[in-house]
C-alpha cells in the first residue's frame, strides 16, 4: 500500500491547506512550511509490515538500528524485528530491565555512544513519559538501556532525571537525543490538554550527559541545567494537536508526531527547527496514515513511523 503526497511550500507560519487536489489519478496534498530537504520535495508513504508485539499493550516507542527494529509497548516491553528496509520480520520479544507498570516507554532513540566498543547496538535513551510518581519520588525519567539483541535482555546503565523542583511542567516529560551533535532534548505540555487556556508546549536543550562508571548510573538535571529553554508557542501562533506523541532528531530539525488518526484529532507530524526554534512545516498525515501515530525515526534519509498497529516508511 502506498500513498503519493505532493509537497507545496507556503510560509512556515501558515497552516495546513487541507483541500485535496487530483493528479495523475493519485491523491496530492500540500504542506506548510520549507521543503524538508531529505531527498527530493516529494513525500510518499509505504506500510511495511503489521506489529506483532504483545497482544493488550500498546505500542509506543520504536528506533532501528542497521538491520535491527526495536518496537516498544506499555509498561517497557520490547519487540525485535528483523528488518531490510522494504519488510519486517519477528525476531522475539522480552521485558526491559526499566520494565514497569508505570513505564509507558513513550519514546526511544539510540545515542551515539556503545556500553563496549563490541557490542551491536547503541545505548538506547527510553523515555518513562508516565505521571505517576515512583516510591523514590522520581517521574520525569529517561532510562539508558545497553540492548543485547541475541541474548533478548537489557540491563539500565544509566538513569536521567528532570528534577522539576521548580513545578514548571506537567506531569510528564518526552524527549530524544540528537547524536550527531551529542545533545538531549526534553520536551511536554505544562498544563495539559485539559486546560488548553493555558497549557504551552516546552522543549529544552541538555549535552547528552556522558556515562563513565558507576558513578554516573544517575543524572539529574534541572531547569537551570538547559542549555536553551523555549515555548513552541512563543513562534506559533496556531493551535497544536493536543495529544503528544513521539520524536526523533535529523539535521536539526524535531519531528513530533501527534493526533490519535481520528477527524477531531488527526494524525500529524509537526517539524520543529531546533535552530531557529520555530514550527517550519506542518504535515497532516490523516489521509496517508488514517491511524494513532506513535515514534518515529530517520534512518537512510527516510522517515519510519510506528502507529498502533504497523510500520510505515515515509520518504521525503
């Protein structure tokens, strides 16, 4: 199944045309905001197989990793696939060492360092994104996992903890790691949706904490540890799907997918310039991928997208 979108370009502050046009017997819609120059100003998108995780947990995080793809569901359980860039194939599925009730596992994304210098995967940064607080008093939590993906277990190297001592933020945290220039970026709501009035959508800027020892299994960060500290609303000026999701991090640009693939709530990948700090395009994915969006990952210039229920590949 595959879906052709033609890209437009208009202003970055304007929102969507939501009016679809015909061409060449395929459906063509607009975007707004720059050109994603990943490729070519053209978006397509593939399904490339059905998720085959845990029957009653939903799916959450995901990341890929050479010709391994890792899907999360609730409470931190991992799914492997076996994965050729054109179809998927189940590998097995075990429980993180961050396995938890509580742990929604929202987001995953591979960091550029490896626990040993052999080991197949990247540390994998696995947000909780839950609201609930734990015995110790901690919420707002990034779990570092070393994945062995023969073995089908992780063990936690390292735990990151937005202190928020402060009570700036709601009640959980999202966030992904851009590699290619080593930095952690946190982002959520602070009030929430259910009280749009006031709620604004924060994202801050860390150096990806380093990891030598045991020393270092727990890091916490505050507020005035951030590098940069901004309100997407303080350049957009547009109402935001109010249902957060995942991300990942390319070329200084944030891709967040939102919406749960409904009419009230569509789905929904806003691209955030982590340079300009400002919403540059707005892609309205309802009628390509007509379902709840979850993580996302670029891997080869093209853009794979984790939903409740399958993988699709996006290239732009």
């Amino acid at each position: 199944m595959k879906h052709i979108i033609s890209l437009s370009v208009v202003s970055a502050f304007i929102g969507l045309c939501l009016v679809p046009f015909q061409a060449s017997a395929q459906k063509q819609y607009p975007y707004g905001g720059e050109k994603i120059q990943l490729r070519d100003h053209m978006l397509s998108v593939t399904l490339v197989g059905k998720l085959d995780g845990i029957p009653g947990l939903s799916y959450q995080g995901m990341e890929i990793w050479g010709n391994t793809y890792i899907s999360l569901q609730h409470t931190g359980v991992a799914t492997l696939y076996d994965f050729n860039g054109r179809q998927i194939s189940k590998r097995g599925s075990f429980k993180l060492a961050s396995y938890h009730k509580t742990n929604h596992s929202n987001v995953a994304s591979f960091g550029p360092r490896r626990y040993s210098a052999d080991d197949p995967l990247p540390l994998l940064y696995i947000a909780r994104c839950s609201g609930v607080k734990l015995a110790n008093g901690m919420d707002k939590l990034f779990y570092v996992e070393r994945i062995d993906p023969v073995g089908m277990k992780s063990q936690i190297v390292q735990t990151i903890w937005l202190n928020d001592y402060k009570h700036h933020f709601g009640g959980y945290c999202l966030g992904a790691v851009d590699r290619q220039n080593e930095m952690l970026y946190m982002y959520a709501e602070t009030t929430g949706r259910n009280h749009p009035e006031s709620n604004r959508h924060w994202i801050m800027k860390f150096r990806l904490p380093s990891y030598s020892g045991p020393q270092d299994s727990l890091i916490v960060l505050t507020e005035d540890d951030a590098l940069e500290r901004y309100d997407m609303e303080d350049t957009y000026t547009f109402s935001f799907q109010p249902i957060t999701q995942g991300a990942t991090i390319w070329n200084n640009l944030m891709f967040l997918p939102m919406g749960v693939g409904t009419t009230q709530h569509p789905s929904v990948i806003y691209v955030i310039d982590l340079g300009s700090k400002s919403v540059r395009n707005v892609i309205d994915l309802q009628a390509a991928i007509p379902e709840e969006l979850e993580d996302c990952t670029i891997l080869n210039g093209d853009m794979y997208v984790q939903t409740q229920g399958h993988l699709y590949k996006i290239t732009f």
